[in-house]
C-alpha cells in the first residue's frame, strides 16, 4: 500500500530538526516504491505483500499516493522556504491551510 505516514513523519522531522538523516531515509524509500511500484506502463501500483519479494503488485494507484505520499517526498526535498511551517498547516489529507495569525488574535479579542 502507498499510505504516506511515514514519509510524513520524516518530512515533519526534517523540517524540525534539519537532520539529512531523514532526507536520506526519505530517497530510500523512494528509490524502493520506484522500484517496486512503477508498472511496465509507467503507473504506479501498490504491492500485495511487503514482505515478499518479488513483490506482487495490485493493480491499483491509490488517490493518496499522489495527493500525500507523492507532496511530502517532493517537500522534504524542497527549500525550506516553500510552505515554510510557520505559515502553513497541513491538514489530514496532506492540504496545506495558510495560518492567518491576525485572524485567530481578532478572534480571540472579541472573547
């Protein structure tokens, strides 16, 4: 399965600590879906079982593979800049939401 939690935690990490550890963990990751998940059509697929190799694919591209799994291994690699984490939020399904600080200390006055 293609599921993004872990690519997200490296990216989160990353990010926090700026450790190329995670970085690097990240590419092997990706180096291994390449390998594993890339069709002979160029798609991609899951596998069946992870643990068995050669792997056996699925015939099936999840939406969040590209939607989260894909956007995370694209941020960890980015500049630092781009959707910097003081002004952006990701919510559960990897969509980043602008923090609006004023509005939240607006809000928070009219209490």
């Amino acid at each position: 399965i293609q599921r993004p939690e872990t690519v997200e935690s490296l990216f989160y990490l990353f990010r926090r600590t700026g450790d190329e550890t995670y970085r690097t963990w990240a590419w092997e990751i990706f180096e291994s879906m390449e390998k594993h998940y890339v069709t002979a059509s160029g798609g991609w697929q899951g596998v069946r079982d992870v643990r068995q190799v050669p792997t056996q694919g699925d015939d099936k591209q999840q939406s969040f593979l590209l939607a989260e799994t894909m956007k995370y291994l694209y941020l960890i690699f980015s500049d630092g800049d781009e959707m910097h984490l003081d002004r952006w939020v990701f919510n559960t399904e990897a969509h980043p939401v602008r923090i609006t600080h004023g509005d939240v200390e607006a809000r928070h006055r009219r209490r």
